[in-house]
C-alpha cells in the first residue's frame, strides 16, 4: 500500500540519515519503528507522510510509492513535490507535540475533530454521526463542547488522534501516539488503531520503547543513528538485544545504579511543600458541559529528600495542582507553601529561585536564540551577573550531556534533547523544590535513566521533587511515593507508600 | 464576559471592510475621528478584552504614526510655514498637519480592521463562507490569516508563562509591562516564523486546501435577513461613494 525505499537523507549538510532504509506497509499491517532519540524515526513518519523536507534545505534520495503510484527523489532541486492535499488524503500522519497540531479555527473539539473530513466535503449529518462514533471511541464525548486550547495533555492528544483516525485514511502514520496518555486513554486509543487496522488502514507507529503490547502480528523495523538495526517480528525484537541500541520495552523495569534508588527519607526531616485544603476552580467555559477539574480540598505535604509522583487519569488536576506549587495558579482558598514561601500575591518570577517548573509542552518553554541563552535565562532572572549564569548554566548542560550544544538554537535540536535543555533551564536556577509535568513523556530509555539520576542526586542533596506523570515504571522505580488524583481530589487510597 | 454576538461574523467583517472603504472615500478627518470614537471605541469596550485589543491596535499603528509623523513632518514640499529649519529637513505647520490626517486615517484602517479580526467568531465565519459556497482558496485565505490571530494570543501567553515560571518579574507599572511586552516578543516572532511553515505544511495535510467541494460541522447560523442586509450594505456605500466623489469639487 506505501512503500519508501531509502538511499539516504540529510538535514542542510549534516550527516546521512536511512541510509538503504527500506518499508513496505499493506493494508492491515501495524508496523512499530523504533528507536533513541535522533534514530532518524520521525524522518522516516515525515518521508511516509509525503514530508521531503526539500522547501526546509533536506535532501532526499529513494522513492515513495503510494499504491500504484511511485515518486522519485534524486535530492536536486528538480525533484518532484508531493501535493500534502492529495497526499494526506490517503496517508493521516499524527506528529509529536499536539497543541502545534491543533488548527486554531475551531472553538470546540467536535469541530476539531471534524475539521479535516469537513475540509474534504463529508456531507453534515454523516460528518456528525462520525464524529460522535470516533468520540465514543476514545471516551472523548464529554468533551465535544470544551475549547481544545483548553484541554489536558492527555486529553488534547487524543483529539488530535481522533481527528486523524476519523479520516479512515488508508495508511496512518503516528509519531510517538502514547505521549502523556493515562493507561486507560493509552488502551482507548490502542484499540481505536487496532479497529482501523481491521478494516484495512496500514497503522505505524513511531516510539522510543518497544510496546508491551501491540496487535498479533505487529512488525518492528529498529533504528539507531539513522541506519536500520533489526527488522522483523514485535517477539523477536524484544529478545534481540535492542537495549544496546538505548531501545528499551515499554513496561521493564528501569536499571538504575544503587546511587539513583531512592535514598530513605526521615519523617522529620523539614517539610518543603506543604498544601492544605487547597481549593481552585477553571473558569466555565462558553458551550461546555462543565468546566476542566480543579482542585476540591487538595492536602499534601512533601520533606526534603522526597520524590513524589502525582498519578491519575488525564484531566484529573495533576498539572493543576503542581502549578501552584509556583504561583502559576492561585489558590480559591486553602494555602500553599514551597520552599518555605508562603504563595500569595507575589509575582510567579519572584517564586522562579524556590520552585522551578518543567512543563509539559516543551516548545512552548523554550524562548531564547541559543542553548546557552536559554538555560542562563533563570540565574540571570534571578540577578546573577553574566558570566556566574552562563557558568551555572554550563555546569547544568554538562550534567545533561549537553555541553555541545550550548552554542546552537534549541529548535535544531531533537525532541529529547529540547526536553532536557527545558530541564537544565530549571537546575541552572538552583530551586529547592522541582515540580515536572511529565518529565519523561517522549524520552528514551538513556534520558530516562539519565533523569532518574538527576532527580535522585537532587534529592540527596536535600531538594525534592513533585512529578506528575503517567509512567508507573519510572515513578516506581525513583519516587518515595505516589499520590493519585481523580477529580481534582486526592483518592483516599491514593496516597501509596512505596 | 465577551459581548453577545447579534450579527453574523460575515457582516461583522463586511461591515468593517465597507467603513473602511468610506473612510477612504469621504477622505475628512471629523469622518475619520468620528468613526474611531463613535465606531472603534465602543466597539472596543465592549469586546470583553479592551486592554489586549487596545494593545494590539497600539503596537501596529504606534509605528505608522510614527513614520507618517517622521516622513511627512519633517519632509513635505508644499510646507510654507515654516518652524524648524534642520537643514535637510523643515518642521511645516502644513507637513504635520498632513501628518497628523494620514496618521489618523491609518490608525482607523487598522483600528477597525483589528479589532474585527480580533473579536470574530471565526469558525462562525469559515462555516458561513462554507455555506454559502464561497471560493475555496478564499476561505484558506481568511481563514489562515485571521487563525493567527488566536495562534500568536495563545502563543505570547504560553512564552509569557514560561518566562514567569523562569524569574520573570511583571510589575504593575506600566514601565515594566512594557519591559515584558518587549521579552516576549521576540521569542514570539522568531517562534512564530518557525512555525509559519510547519502550520501552513499542518492545515494543508488536514486538507484545508484541498480541491473541491467543503461542508461545515457546524450548522449555518447565517439567516436571509442579514443576506439582504449585507447586500443592501454594499449597494448603499457603493452609491454613496459614486455620489461623494462624482459630488467632490
């Protein structure tokens, strides 16, 4: 059905990428291309999405075929242009990041899911009928009213999910689906995949991990610095050693070195976070069911040396509650104190030396012309003179493996290495108390080991840390304890002890 | 509490469009101001964010003003009262005056213009356009260029959070709101020229430019009534115009 045959392909002038990469997808096939950060994978979902990359300065050299049709590609600039209009008619592609994804002209998610067919003429009342199926589907009903700019991480990235499988295109191609999803929206969205597969749509699905689960009959092509390391059957890939090639199985435990397992934690040790019956509610929104979950009677308390993971399902207040460890929302009533500061009326910024804030959606984070601009922003904010903030910055990059990249822009950089360059923005500060929105969603499996390192030195040296995440292995493995939310409340069970 | 809509977003911008032309036609400066305090302003104040709207209006027509006041009041030919002398330049009575009109008609263009892009319903309007089976290119035309608008909001509200989370300190002077103005934009701009292709590259995959016919989820909220209002809209600024400047000495 789609087939790239790959010579190579190269950004400007850096090196070659899929080099004799070749992949056939048939109707029904559900393909997992794995592999690290800056494996070449999401080339290859653009390349199969009709992306060539000739109008941004790439060369590509191979062929796409497209049913009976194949294009050619000599990488000159004679090259033949793919019509996106045609192409994506046939072939859905879902990249990474959802929010650059959303297209900023519907006030609801109905009308965003509805967007691409209604763009292609699906006639009112079926277009209506679809979108109420694919939003059963996914459990998305309840929010066909909200405002997608508003939604949860998780939330937005199912609906952009849903207005990619609502196209039943004949070929769907998914960078990084699972990306902040819950378990439960993980499964929903899984099946949804798994119900165009039976009907005939070719589903591949780029991700940094193997799957725990995937389809019978899943095949995986593996990559490592752009060349292809293992072809074959999911069962096989997962026996054949891929972890050398930093490609882990979703699920398995992380290894971690004896200093990166969580350090005991006195009861008395000085508290660091405290919330009591903190209280918040979201604006109602125009058209909308009922507003997002706040936060109803939200108490925690958190020591120095301690790592907690806040876990529920999407939407259910985590992001919520951690950006007011910082100021970034204000409590309805209740009180909230970090690092010792009791947040009131305060400016967030004056908070940026207590609490440091890695959000979710990374691009939107970052700000500056350079690497090194970028992480030296917080001491200089914090009124560090020049040269004392791009050192602390240059010590935070160094800790990250990222000290060569000081000198270049962040959006040259690969997703995971954005991620962590958010992240040494956050250490070069030096706050005692670190609040992480899903602080490994999209990371491979050596950034995560990294990050577990990271966290547990900060929490030896007497910081702590608040993660919202979505990764039970990884809060398993590095957090003290998890505190589960479900409706902007903590569960009464929640509060699990390791 | 954003205002209640009354009108179609479709006469809303037609509306704007045809004022614009009238100021153009009757080219007088008691027209032009009365049609920003009578017209502008309320429409302003009433839009349930004055302070943001107001704030874009001053960032794209300070700098016209600007320039018109540089150009025409240091250099107009036809200035015979003269009130500065710089040599290659003369400050005239009649090159600021000329100045001060042209600076107030562009701040009219772009006051009406902006502050009707920026308080349409604009999935209203694509669905209307839709509906009435407007030219597809032209739906992807307005509908991309007024799409920024909520893009580039939701974007400097994005950096702006991420620059406050990281030490920035927003006072409540106005000194230091123009500090952070300042600090957001050109992480906004130089974001938003990476982003232009990739969203462009985005809207055409889900088929926004696509060939043929398109449909609407929602349903047509566009009503004969305001039809026939818009059509009587434009035959009576087009007669009026024809008359004002046959009329014009």
């Amino acid at each position: 059905m789609i087939a790239l045959d790959s010579t190579r392909f190269t950004y400007d002038d850096g090196a070659p990428l899929l080099a004799g990469v070749a992949l056939t997808v048939a109707a029904g096939d559900h393909v997992v291309v794995a592999g690290a950060s800056g494996s070449g994978k999401t080339t290859l979902a653009r390349l199969l999405a009709g992306m060539t990359g000739a109008d941004a300065g790439s060369s590509f050299t191979g062929a796409i075929t497209l049913g009976a049709e194949t294009v050619r590609f000599r990488g000159t600039p004679g090259d033949p242009r793919i019509d996106p209009a045609r192409w994506s008619a046939r072939v859905a592609y879902v990249a990474q990041g959802a929010w650059g994804q959303l297209s900023m002209m519907s006030s609801t998610v109905a009308e965003e899911i509805a967007f691409g067919p209604a763009n292609r003429g699906m006639p009112a009342q079926e277009l209506r009928r679809a979108v109420d199926d694919v939003a059963a589907a996914l459990h998305l009903t309840p929010l066909l009213g909200r405002d997608p700019r508003r939604l949860s991480g998780g939330q937005l990235q199912r609906t952009v999910i849903a207005a990619a499988v609502i196209q039943q295109p004949e070929v769907l191609v998914l960078d990084e689906p699972f990306q902040g999803l819950d378990d439960a929206a993980a499964r929903d969205v899984a099946a949804a995949l798994e119900a165009l597969r039976r009907n005939g749509t070719g589903v591949v699905v780029c991700a940094p991990l193997l799957p725990s689960h995937a389809p019978q009959g899943a095949r995986v092509l593996a990559l490592a610095d752009g060349r292809r390391v293992f072809e074959g059957p999911l069962t096989e890939a997962r026996r054949a050693g891929l972890r050398r090639f930093g490609i882990g199985t979703q699920g398995e435990p992380l290894r971690l070195g004896d200093d990166v397992v969580p350090a005991p934690v006195g009861p008395a040790g000085p508290e660091l976070v405290a919330v009591h019956d903190l209280r918040f509610r979201y604006p109602r929104e125009r058209g909308a069911a009922g507003p997002p979950a706040g936060l109803t009677g939200v108490d925690l308390s958190v020591v120095a040396g301690e790592v907690v993971a806040l876990r529920g399902p999407n939407g259910s207040g985590k992001s919520t509650l951690l950006q007011h460890l910082n100021g970034l929302s204000r409590a309805d009533s209740g009180s909230v104190t970090s690092g010792g500061v009791r947040i009131g009326r305060q400016p967030t910024g004056a908070l940026a030396a207590t609490v440091g804030y890695l959000f979710q959606d990374t691009d939107s984070q970052l700000f500056e012309r350079t690497v090194l601009r970028e992480v030296s922003y917080g001491p200089r904010a914090a009124g560090m003179r020049k040269d004392d903030a791009a050192r602390r910055a240059l010590l935070a990059l160094d800790a990250l493996g990222l000290g060569e990249f000081a000198g270049a822009h962040p959006y040259e950089l690969g997703f995971v290495q954005r991620r962590m360059v958010a992240l040494a923005s956050l250490m070069a500060t030096g706050p005692v108390v670190w609040a992480l929105d899903e602080p490994t969603a999209g990371l491979d499996e050596p950034a995560r080991t990294l990050l577990a390192g990271v966290l547990a030195r900060h929490a030896r040296g007497g910081g702590c840390v608040l993660m919202a995440t979505h990764d039970a292995v990884f809060a398993d493995a590095v957090a003290h304890r998890s505190v589960w939310l479900d409706g902007g409340r903590i569960s009464p069970e929640g509060a699990t002890p390791r | 509490m954003p205002r209640r809509r009354i009108y179609n977003p479709l006469t809303e911008l037609l509306a704007a469009v045809l004022l614009v032309v009238l100021v153009l036609v009757v080219d007088r400066w008691e027209f032009s101001l009365a049609v920003l305090l009578l017209g502008v302003l309320p429409a302003v104040l009433l839009s349930g964010r004055p302070r943001q709207i107001g704030l874009v209006i001053a960032l794209v027509a300070g700098p016209l003003l600007l320039s018109s006041l540089l150009l025409h009041g240091l250099f107009f030919p036809e200035g015979t009262t003269v009130l500065a002398d710089l040599g290659v330049a003369r400050v005239t009575v009649e090159g600021l005056t000329f100045a001060a009109l042209m600076g107030l008609r562009m701040t009219v263009f772009t006051a009406v213009l902006l502050t009707a892009a920026a308080t349409l319903d604009l999935p209203d309007l694509l669905a209307t356009m839709t509906h009435r089976g407007w030219n597809r290119k032209l739906v992807f035309v307005v509908g991309s260029a007024v799409g920024l608008i909520p893009h580039v909001a939701e974007r400097a509200h994005r950096i702006t959070r991420a620059q406050q989370a990281r030490g920035l300190v927003v006072g409540r002077g106005p000194l230091s709101r123009m500090r952070a103005l300042l600090t957001v934009l050109t992480p906004l701009v130089i974001g938003l020229l990476v982003d232009a292709s990739e969203r462009t590259r985005m809207l055409e995959a889900r088929g926004f430019s696509s060939p043929g016919p398109r449909s609407s989820y929602l349903p047509d909220s566009d009503t004969p009534r305001q039809r026939r209002t818009r059509r009587a809209m434009v035959a009576a600024v087009g007669v009026f115009s024809a008359a004002w400047l046959v009329g014009a000495p």
